[in-house]
C-alpha cells in the first residue's frame, strides 16, 4: 500500500490491485497448511506426533460412547 501526503496536508493511500491480494490470500493459506502439518507430524517418521494422536483417540472414544459402539484400542 502506498501513502501520500498532498500539498493541502491530506493524506492519500492507495491499495493493492486484487489479484496481490488473491495471490498473497494464497500464500497465506498454504503457509497455514504447512504449519498445521508441521505442527502435528513428527519430522522423521511424518505420522501423527503424540498430541495429536491422543486427540484423535480421544475424539474416537467420545464417538464410540455416543454411538455405543465397540470401541478397540
């Protein structure tokens, strides 16, 4: 975004064009993806660090209680 300051002492800015915008929306969004696989896979390995393996246990336990189904482990 650029600014200018008029010689009346007004101050003007002018925004991106949409498609910057579109494009740096873009980027951010796969930076989130990127983030969230680093945040819960293990470098080496790529599985589920522990975390988010005790997450996804969890969310399984609470479903087979609600659903009174089997649940194995």
């Amino acid at each position: 975004m650029s600014r200018l300051t008029l010689e009346s002492g007004y101050h003007v800015a002018i925004g991106m064009e949409i498609t910057e915008l579109e494009n740096t929306k873009k980027e951010l969004v796969e930076m989130v993806r990127v983030c969230e696989i680093l945040a819960t896979t293990d470098d080496l390995s790529q599985s589920l660090n522990r975390r988010t393996f005790i997450g996804k246990v969890n969310e399984e336990v609470a479903r087979s209680k609600r659903y009174k189904a089997h649940f194995s482990y």
